[in-house]
C-alpha cells in the first residue's frame, strides 16, 4: 500500500532529478523497489557540472567544449542548450545577466541552494523577462519537493514564454510530485507535441501511461527511446518499463526480449526475473 513516508524513502536516493523523483513514485504504486540511478546518470551530471565551474571562472572555451560533450550525451538537455547558446552568442543576452545565471547554476550545481536561489531572485528582479532564472529556480524546488512554489514560478514563465516544451514537462513533474496524475499526464502530453524528439519527454509520459495501467499507450511512448537517443542514461529503466508494460498485456515473449535488454544494458531486476519465470 501507498504512503507518503514510503515514497520519501524511495525518491531519498534520488531526489536529485526530477524524472526519477516522479518516476519513483508511479513505481511505489506498483509495489515495485526503486535502485539508485544509474553510474552513466551521475557521469553526465558531472559533466555538466564541470561545464558550469568552467563558465564560473570565465573559461568559456572550456565551457563550450564541455557542454557540448554533455549534449552528444543527451542534445536535449534544456537548460544546458541555454548555456551554450548564450556563452556561443547564437541568443543574445546582457553580460550581467549572463553572469547571474552562471553563477546561479553554479551554486544550484555545488548543491548551495539557498545562493542559487539568491542569485537567480536577483537575475529575475533585474531582467525580468529573461526565463532562464525562472526555469532554474522551478527546478530548485522540485528539487526540494515544493511542488506549489514549482508550479507559481512556471506560471510566472509562461507569461513570458507561449508553447515551450520544457515548461509544460516541469509542470508535468510538478503535477506528479504533487499526486495529480491528470495535470501531470494532460503537461507531459503538451511537452510531447512540443518535442517528441525528447527522450526525458518519452520516459515521462510513458512512465506515467504506466502507472495508470495504459500499457498499449505507454508502449507507443517508450519504444521509440532507443531509437532516438541509443546512449540514453535511463535507456535501462526504459526497458525494464516495456518489459512490465508488455507483461500487463500478458505478452510474455516480448515482456522477456525487453527483459534480457534490461539486463544486457546492466539493470539488475529481481522481481521481473520472479514474474516471468
């Protein structure tokens, strides 16, 4: 049975990220364990660290070199495409501004919340129709499992960005954290007309399709992942959800296929191995 202080004890390994944060939760109803994230999850996360300590000391050569390693990893990271595109000149943005949202990211990367929410208050005061900060703080505080201040702030963007993907898939984990599946499924369907090229975007809708039992519509979802991101970090997880969305239809030889895939990609999943046989 679901309850709130069973599901902190699964999202505590990983609150770190919002897909998992979500994701863990639709798990937790299944009665399903929910492991640790993957090594290849915290390299890219270090990765992109590495890019924003670089941009912080004002080597932006260096920056640039590494945020684009960060997005062959994964070339849909928002919030990294932001950086880069500011740092190559390709959108322009005020030098200050620049500067706020560096060192924001900077503190938001060191886990010094507390400064990057500072930091990026003064980048919203000052340059207020700049989205960047408000993105930044609303994954602040999914972060922090405030869900209604996530969602006040998205609000806030989408007053000065219309029809931007992103926002509609933090919104949809905002809704999620905050149990409402409906707002979280109609935000992740919009982030998924907006970008189905996304591999974060499929594994949020499938997984939520998932949770409410719509096997057929999270297969639809899911299976494409591989196939537009081969060296996606949860690419594992993705496959261990075909493997029990196929199982919920009863079709047990794919349910296996996608099964040894999970275990070829190193994903370990003892109560699948149980269920299949």
């Amino acid at each position: 049975m679901f309850t709130i202080s069973r599901f902190k004890k699964t999202i505590a390994p990983v609150q770190k990220n919002v897909l998992l944060f979500f994701l863990a939760f639709f798990l937790s109803c299944e009665g399903t364990a929910f492991p640790a994230p993957e090594p290849e999850v915290a390299m890219r996360t270090q990765i992109e660290n590495r890019a924003i300590e670089y941009a912080n000391k004002k080597q932006y050569p260096e920056a640039i070199e590494t945020f684009e390693q960060v997005l062959k990893i994964d070339p849909e990271i928002y919030t990294s495409k932001q950086l880069l595109s500011f740092l190559q000149g390709r959108e322009k943005i005020d030098p200050v501004l620049l500067d706020l949202n560096i060192q924001g990211s900077f503190f938001q990367s060191r886990g010094k919340d507390a400064e990057a929410i500072a930091v990026f208050g003064q980048a919203m005061q000052k340059f207020s129709s700049s989205p960047y900060a408000y993105v930044k703080l609303a994954e602040i505080f999914l972060k922090k499992g405030d869900a209604h201040q996530a969602l006040r702030i998205l609000d806030q963007v989408l007053r000065l960005v219309k029809n931007n993907w992103f926002i509609s898939y933090l919104q949809g984990a905002a809704y999620a954290m905050d149990s409402d599946q409906k707002m979280a499924m109609q935000c992740f369907q919009e982030a998924f007309r907006g970008n189905p090229n996304s591999a974060d975007v499929r594994f949020a809708l499938g997984s939520i399709y998932f949770g409410k039992r719509k096997a057929e519509a999270a297969i639809a979802v899911l299976e494409k992942v591989g196939e537009l991101n081969s060296e996606y970090v949860y690419l594992p997880i993705v496959y261990d959800l075909l493997a029990r969305c196929y199982l919920q239809k009863g079709d047990r030889v794919k349910a296996k296929a996608y099964y040894q895939d999970a275990l070829a990609s190193g994903r370990k999943i003892p109560d699948l191995q149980a269920s299949l046989g």
